[in-house]
C-alpha cells in the first residue's frame, strides 16, 4: 500500500508546531471560496458548491500537515474516524426524510396543519410557535426531532396563514433549542457537564441565568413582529388550503397517533434514530388504512396486485417523499417533500464538512489557534467569552455540535481549574455557544438539518433564531459583569517543583 511508503516501524516522524498563520490560512481559503461561492451560484451554492469548497480547504490543511511532517496515513485515519462520528446524525437525517414522507402520506402533517390553522392567529402565531416548540423539547430533549414533527407542520400552518416561512423556521429554532439546552434528556445537556466535570442539574440551575433571559427576550421580539406582521394579499395560493387538504385527505384526530408514539418514545429516552424510523413505519401503516387511494396514486403500478401496490406507495414514500397533484401549485410545493433521498445532499455537505475539522484537528491547526486567544485572555469575563468564540468557531470548523462542546471543554478545561473557576461555568459557556450556535452553520450537522427539514435555507431563517442570536451574548455579558460566576479553590498548574514524587520500588 502506498499509503505506508516511508514510514518506520518503531520510530515516529518528526512533526514541527504549527505557526499561527499556518493555522489561520485554511480558514481564510474556505472562507474565500464560500464567499466565491455565494457571488457565483448565488441561491444554487449550497448544491455542490460549497462541499467542493470544504473538500479544498481540508486539502490545505492536509498540505500544512504534511508540510510540518505529519503521516499521509494518520490524516487519512483522522478523516476516517472524523467521518464516522456522523455516521448516526446521518441515518437519522434518512429516517426523518422517510417519517416526512409517510406522514403526509397518511394524513398526519395535513391534519396538524388543519388544526393549527383553527387554532393559531397570525398576531401570536410567531411566539406561539416558539413556546409550543420549547415546551415539547423540553419533554422529550430532542431539538431534531421536534422540527422533523412539529416544525414541518408549523411551516405549514404559516403558510397557510400567509406567514414568512423565514420567522417561523426561527420561531421553531428558537423554541426547539430552548427545550433541547434546558432538559436532562438532552444528549447535549449532558455532554457539556460530562466534558467540563459538573453535575447535570447543576449545570442546568447555573444555565437558568442566561437561558431564561435569552428566551423571554426571543418572545418579545416574536409577539413584536408577529404584531406588525403585514398581512399579505391573499392571493399566495393557501387561501383555501383546509378546504383543499380536506378534500385530498381523510383528516382526523386519530392521525396524530404516530407523533404521539414518537413523542412517548423519545421521553422514554428510545434512541432517536429507532424512534424516528418506527414514527416512519407507522405513518405508512397509518397511510395504507386510512389513505389507501392516495398511497395507490403514488404507486402508480397498475400491473401490481391492491397489496403489492399499496406496498410500493410506501415504499416510494419512504424513499422519494409525497409527490402531491391537489391542481393548487402552491399546495402541492408545501406538501412535495420528504423521503430519503431529498437527504442526499445534506449528507453530501455534513460529510464534506466534518472532513475538514478532522484535518484541522489533526494537524494541530485548530488547537494552536485557541492557544492564541488563551494567552489573550486575561480577565474572567474575556476567559468565557473566549469560551463562547471558540465554540461557535468549532462549530464551524468542525461542523457538529458534539465536537464544538467536547473540543472546547477539553481544550479550555485546565485553565478554568487554574483559575479556580467553577465547572458550571465552563459547561454553561460550551451550551450557550455551541449547542445553541449550531443550527446557525450551513454546514454544520445541526444547520444543514433545520434547512433540508423545515425547507428554509439557514442564512434566511438565521436573522429570525433570536434565542440562539441572543444567548452567546446574555452568557458574555453576566461573564463581564461577573454576575453568577461561581468560584472554587483555584489548582496549581504541575510543574517540577509541585510533582509528587514517584513512588520507590
């Protein structure tokens, strides 16, 4: 294999430090490209372009790598584990296109369209939006699955009440990540302690201070905007839309069934992927019986014996999505979605992108940046907001949530101790960064997710997630402030002087 040509057992190469501007070069060529990318394509950059940017970028980084004496090999190893941490993000990016699919197939998302169009007006819908989406993923600390559910339907609802798709794609962001940070069902929330060395509740009593705040202002401005919402002219084609759902589908109550399992699956703390996928089969099951002309149509097999065909119907579902023909245009746009294949290129873009930060991380070039803003920060206050940068950096770097807190707490960990500051400060700062900053990355798993699901490019939907624009900032301005800082016994740094002795045989 070539791949071990020039490598020694026994001995390991040399490899120099990183400069500074060794590590900032990756970043600056991404972030031309991204930027040629957006005057080039415009709209169409997120399909191939900016995965052909990340490809580059982690291609420059390598090159430094190699450049300071770093194996072909190791790097390709890196690339390999840092791939496979998305590996379950991206069957559960397949598993809620297939759940799409079938639910509007059987009726479930037009039925919670129906009903949220009785139930919600255009005044209060945005915040009512965001708290219906707080106070579901606080039940059950899932932010995915709750847009995969409630989110696509809501999107819906707007629509049909000539709402922007923009705001309410924030609305659920806003609500869904409030839910997610707060609850102890939350993967994230208990990662973020786990790497700080804090304890759960702890960490969530000391994140009250900066996310209650966060999501109180986020409201305000929702009831504010929602208020002065102009209406628009009512010719965008939802006019009719219950009228036009009722006579497409056999709506009823009995439809929600599949959410409600799916509900009760996640706060059982069910894995989400086996959640999801079983919310996926029962909307099929629930198409079949309740839909049954429907899922025929969309067979299109008319050589298939009645079961086979209605085995294809959902089948074709679950792969390419519902392809509605209502005879409205912009009824059928809303419900023409879903399946696993509309994933693709998200996978495309999530695989790309942790290829990068697997290079950066490999190669050194993203440690040697933080030791730079370590040695420039002084004070408390710049310590966490330090914190809070180098979070949301990693959450662009290494393009997933779970890296941002488990690098960042690794890195930023010693110096907390050092500086006798409570672990809760630490866990608080890497959840007010790099959980809530996620879905606000095109690339990142979290922001490509949001925008394939809820069908809302990230950087439209990114000025209106007012609880994940404010939090970073509520945490660095208590952090100055020093209100809610809580201090322990500060921990010598080890040196040769304070080393215990090494036991004598």
């Amino acid at each position: 294999m070539q791949d071990n040509v020039n490598t020694r057992p026994g001995r390991e190469p040399s490899v120099l430090e990183p400069s500074l501007w060794q590590a900032v070069t990756p970043l600056v060529f991404l972030a031309v490209l991204l930027a040629g990318a957006v005057y080039v394509f415009a709209d169409d950059a997120s399909y191939g372009a900016n995965q052909v940017s990340l490809m580059l970028a982690a291609g420059v980084a390598a090159l430094i790598g190699l450049r300071n004496g770093q194996r072909w090999i190791d790097i390709q190893n890196s690339l390999v584990h840092g791939i496979s941490l998305a590996i379950v993000p991206i069957f559960i990016l397949l598993a809620v296109g297939a759940l799409i699919g079938t639910w509007i197939l059987s009726g479930t998302v037009p039925t919670l369209i129906v009903y949220g169009l009785k139930l919600l007006h255009p005044s209060f819908f945005y915040p009512a939006a965001c708290l219906i989406c707080a106070i579901v993923a606080l039940a059950i600390g899932s932010s995915w699955t709750v847009a995969g559910t409630l989110g696509v339907a809501l999107i819906g609802v707007g629509q049909g009440l000539d709402m922007s798709p923009a705001i309410t794609a924030g609305a659920v962001i806003s609500g869904a990540y409030f839910g997610d940070k707060m609850s102890p069902l939350s993967d994230t929330t208990n990662i973020a302690p786990a790497a700080a060395g804090s304890e759960l509740f702890a960490h969530i009593r000391h994140m009250t201070w900066t996310t209650v705040p966060s999501i109180l202002i986020a409201l305000v401005l929702f009831t504010v905007v929602g208020l002065n919402a102009a209406r628009g002219s009512g010719d965008s084609g939802f006019g009719d839309l219950p009228e036009v759902l009722g006579g497409q589908f056999n709506l009823g109550l009995h439809l929600l069934i599949p959410m409600a399992v799916v509900f009760v699956l996640a706060i059982r703390r069910f894995p989400a992927y086996p959640t999801i996928l079983i919310g996926a089969l029962l909307g099929g099951v629930f198409a079949v019986i309740f839909q049954p002309e429907l899922v025929l149509k969309l067979a299109d097999k008319e050589a298939l014996s009645r079961p086979m065909a209605m085995l294809a119907g959902v089948w074709s579902a679950l792969a390419d999505g519902y392809k509605a023909g209502t005879g409205n245009e912009a009824v059928d746009e809303l419900l023409s979605r879903g399946g696993m294949s509309s994933m693709l290129n998200t996978i495309w873009l999530i695989i790309c992108a942790m290829g990068f930060g697997a290079v950066m991380e490999k190669t050194g070039l993203l440690e040697r940046m933080i030791r730079s803003v370590l040695k420039a920060a002084k004070s408390t206050g710049s310590l966490i907001a330090a914190t809070l940068a180098t979070a949301v950096g990693s959450n662009a770097i290494a393009a997933d949530q779970y890296m941002s807190i488990v690098l960042t707490g690794r890195l930023y960990k010693p110096e907390y101790e050092r500086r006798g500051l409570a672990p809760v400060n630490l866990s608080r700062a890497l959840e007010d960064a790099g959980t809530i900053t996620s879905p606000l990355i095109p690339w990142n798993t979290c922001g490509a997710y949001m925008a394939v699901t809820l069908g809302v490019a990230t950087l439209d939907y990114l000025p209106y997630a007012f609880f994940n624009l404010i939090s970073p900032f509520m945490s660095a301005l208590l952090a100055y402030l020093g209100f809610k800082i809580l201090r322990v016994a500060p921990q010598p740094a080890v040196t040769s002087s304070n080393r215990p002795a090494s036991p004598q045989p």
